[in-house]
C-alpha cells in the first residue's frame, strides 16, 4: 500500500492509501492548504497505525502510570 498526495479542489489537498492495485483503501476525511500539510497528516497517519499493529501484536496492554 502506499499513500498519495492529491489535489482535491481549487486551494485543498488531500491524502489517500491505495492498494497494489491502484484501489482506494481510505481517503483523509478533511482537507488541508497545502500539499506540505497533506504529506505530513499522511506521515502521521501511518506512524498511528504501526503502533496500533504493534500494541495488537504485543500482548497485554499496560494502562497507566505504574
């Protein structure tokens, strides 16, 4: 999978995932001004669901400060 960076009107830009063949996985539910902000929402994105893949894989989740 990978992201893309699109234009979406006149002044927004928008990310979305597509698959290994070219089908729309998800698609950012707001736009943002610049192209710069879409990449870096997108790279956010990402980093969100490794973790969350991480914490699925890892086991018992630790809650709190202990």
């Amino acid at each position: 999978m990978q992201f893309e960076i699109r234009e979406s009107g006149r002044s927004g830009w928008s990310w979305v995932l597509v698959n290994e063949t070219a089908e729309t996985v998800l698609v950012s539910r707001r736009n943002f001004p610049s192209r710069a902000q879409a990449t870096a929402a997108a790279l956010a994105f990402s980093q969100l669901v490794a973790r969350a893949g991480r914490t699925l894989a890892g086991g018992t989740r630790q809650v709190g400060f202990l």
